[in-house]
C-alpha cells in the first residue's frame, strides 16, 4: 500500500513545477524590461541636463567677456584724454586759440581714398546726412510726389473734360 501512495505524489508535483515556471520567466522579464526604461529615462535626463549645462557655461563665458568689455570702456571714459580725443574727433570741439580745419575731400589731398565703415561689400558708398538735412530732404521728396499727384489729377481732369466740341472750338479761335 505505501508505494502506490507515493507514485501518485510523485507524479502530482512535477506537474506544479512546470506550470509555475513560465509565469515566473515572464514576471522576470516585464521587471527587467521596467528597469531598462527607467534607466534609458535617466540617461535621457542625465544627456539633456548637460547639454544645458554646456550651453549656460558658454553664456557664462560671452557674459564675463561683455563685462570685461565694459568695464574697459568705463575706464577708457574716466581718462580725460580719452575724453578730449572723442569729443575732438567725434563732435569736433576745438581749444580756444585753435583754428579749427576741415577737409571736405581728403583723397584730393593725399591722392587715396579714405576707407570709411560706410564702404559696402561691393565697393559703392553709402552717403548718410545729419538728420535734419535727411529730414528735410525727404519733406522735398514727399513735396515732389504731391506735385506730381497734383499735377496728373489736373491733367486727368482736362482729359476727362477735353472731349467736348466747345473746348475744341474755343482753341480753334485763340
């Protein structure tokens, strides 16, 4: 009697092995799978934070060269002779007892032309005027287009008016 009890036991427990056994493969396999996501998720974060990084440190770097330039530029305006040579070149102020001399065309004078920042890339120069000769140039441009409006409405108006028989007879009398 005992050995057939346990040929019918023996027999039973296998069967509960192999049926647990792909459930367990494949909860393995979705808890690895979560962990590759997380951690692709963090790499992911980890490569934007430092591209961020980099980018701020470049900005940091433009930002200390602007200031540095600044604060040269304050130093430059705290020479006083700094000051008299912008206000010399640039406003044109002269010492009392001084003969102020303007060359109007200096390439008559040494024979080259003078580069100016106004010179463009082909070679043609741009004119710029103070801005009030601008302003009054453009006043006499737009002034010139009214007169030429003007004067094409007063035109329009004789040809509208020119096709009757009683203008034609009094230009044939005078």
């Amino acid at each position: 009697m005992s050995t057939r009890p346990r040929a019918t036991q023996a027999k039973q427990r296998p069967a509960k092995r192999t049926s647990a056994g792909p459930i367990a493969f494949f909860v393995a396999l979705f808890i690895v799978a979560l962990g590759l996501i997380q951690l692709i998720s963090t790499f992911h974060s980890y490569a934007l934070d430092l591209s961020e990084l980099n980018s701020l440190r470049k900005q940091e770097a433009a930002l200390v060269a602007q200031k540095q330039e600044l604060e040269n530029d304050i130093e430059r305006w705290d020479d006083d002779a700094y000051v008299t040579a912008q206000a010399r070149e640039r406003l044109g102020y002269v010492f009392p007892g001084e003969q102020p001399i303007r060359v109007e065309h200096p390439e008559a004078v040494t024979g080259k032309k003078t580069p100016t920042p106004l010179d463009g890339a082909d070679g043609t120069q741009e004119t710029t005027l103070p801005w009030y000769s601008e302003m009054a140039y453009s006043f006499k441009e737009a002034d010139a287009g009214k007169d030429k409006t003007r004067g094409r409405d007063a035109h329009d108006e004789a040809d509208a008016g020119a096709a009757t028989p009683s203008d034609d007879q009094d230009k044939e009398q005078q």
